[in-house]
C-alpha cells in the first residue's frame, strides 16, 4: 500500500474520536494524501481483525479492552523509550537520580464505549464486521463530497480532521 499510515489514522480518529487505539502519532505532522476507500476499507478490516482475538468475526467489549491495553502498554513503551532518550542529558545510556525523578509516564485505561456505541449497531454488546464497515463508512462517505470514492486532501480539510 503506497498510502501513508497517518492518513489512515487521521481517518479512523475522525470516526472514533478519541476512541480508536491507534499507533502514536509522530511529533512532526503527517502529510496529507488522498484515501480510496478500497485502501479505507483494507485498513478498517485490519484494524477490525488486530481487534478480533478469538477470530470469531465479531468483537466484544473485552477484545476492545484487552486491544486498547496492548496498543496502550506499546504508546507507553514508546514514550518511555522518547522520554529516557530526552532524560540523559549527558548521553550516556544512564539516567542518575536526578534525572530519573523526572519521568512519570502512565498507560491511559481502556475505554470500549465510544467504539461500541458507535460500530454495534444492534446493541448486542459484540460488533461484527459487517457492523464495523457499516458505522466507520458512514463517516467515510459523508467526507467523501463528491463521491468518487477517495477522501481526497480538500476533503479532509473540509471535514475537519487535517488542517
């Protein structure tokens, strides 16, 4: 796939503010591109299956906690990894007491609602695939203004979600 991840993420982000356990965002922004909605939908189904632990096609409420706790243990690996690296001052592989009293870094806790109120259409406390497309497209679609099937970067403007 030739399209940067962070478009993606921006797009996902958009339709799950706040509750899609996305990658960390690097601190330089992204550039923008267009998104296809074939390319959407590929990552909306990966995204879908990385939830999926059981592979049952459906996803609970416990594989979205369990989901956001792995991606939210490896954000918190990856801010300790930055944050050490921003620590040593004097660059030598060690943080000395001082420099080590500086860090206090927590994993955010879990949190499935907003990605099951909005994805399990039927409210049967599991959101199947089907459901899953449904609500993310919904959001893809009402981006996508002149509906020729690519979110392009005006429309990503428009919408919201790039500046």
């Amino acid at each position: 796939m030739h399209q940067p991840a962070a478009a993606f993420i921006a797009l996902g982000l958009l339709v799950a503010p706040g509750a899609s356990a996305q990658p960390a965002r690097p601190s330089a922004a992204p550039t923008a591109v267009p998104v296809p909605r074939t390319d959407f939908i590929r990552t909306m189904d990966t995204e879908f299956r990385q939830m999926d632990a059981d592979k049952n096609n459906r996803v609970t409420r416990t594989e979205i906690e369990q989901f956001q706790r792995a991606v939210g243990l490896l954000e918190a690996q990856n801010r300790v990894r930055a944050l050490f690296t921003r620590l040593d001052t004097d660059r030598n592989g060690q943080l000395s007491a001082a420099e080590f009293a500086k860090m206090a870094v927590a994993p955010a806790a879990p949190n499935p609602a907003p990605i099951l109120g909005q994805a399990d259409l039927n409210r049967d406390g599991s959101i199947t695939i089907v459901e899953y497309r449904t609500a993310k497209l919904v959001n893809f679609d009402r981006m996508d203004t002149d509906k020729d099937g690519i979110v392009s970067v005006a429309e990503m403007k428009a919408a919201g979600i790039i500046q």
